[in-house]
C-alpha cells in the first residue's frame, strides 16, 4: 500500500512541475512558409504550432523552412509542453 501511495506521490509532484509551463519559457518563434510556427524553449527544445493555434507533432531532424527561405531544424518534440503553453496563454489572455 504505501508504493502504491509513493507512486501516486511522484506522479502528481511529475505533473505539477509539467504544468509549470507557459509561453514565458518560449525564447523564439520561427513563423514557417506553411503558416505553422516553430516554437523554441529555454531549453533548446522546440514544439510545433500548427496555423489553426494548435500543438502538432513534428519527427526531431525534420528540416523546415521559415518564412524569409532560411532552414531550421527541429530540435526535440515537445507536443505537450507546448499544448500546456498555449492552453495557458489563451486563458490568461495572451
């Protein structure tokens, strides 16, 4: 029983450090040819935006090209970090 509570335990300390992110981690935006953008975190890390304002899934080392012709490469995959951002910045108005 008191794994099981362990385990509950890390999960919801797990979540609750996920859902301390917002777009204020975001360093830089990429706006592509698509309409998508390419949003890149403090970490490095980047997550997709899809032109309708959602998180989309894009395989890491996908290239990509920008609006101004330039290439880009994606760098991790951060779908749900992302989705937990602009979830955040829609309800705070951003």
């Amino acid at each position: 029983m008191k794994s099981k509570l362990v385990v509950a335990s890390l999960i919801a300390a797990v979540s609750l450090t996920a859902a301390a992110t917002d777009l204020s981690t975001v360093v830089k935006t990429y706006e592509l040819k698509d309409g998508s953008k390419v949003h890149v975190f403090k970490d490095g890390k980047m997550g997709m935006e899809n032109k309708y304002g959602k998180s989309v899934s894009m395989p890491e080392g996908k290239v990509m090209e920008t609006k101004d012709g330039s290439k880009i490469l994606m760098k991790g995959n951060e779908v749900f970090r992302l989705d937990d951002a602009l979830i955040k910045g829609h309800r705070e108005g951003g």
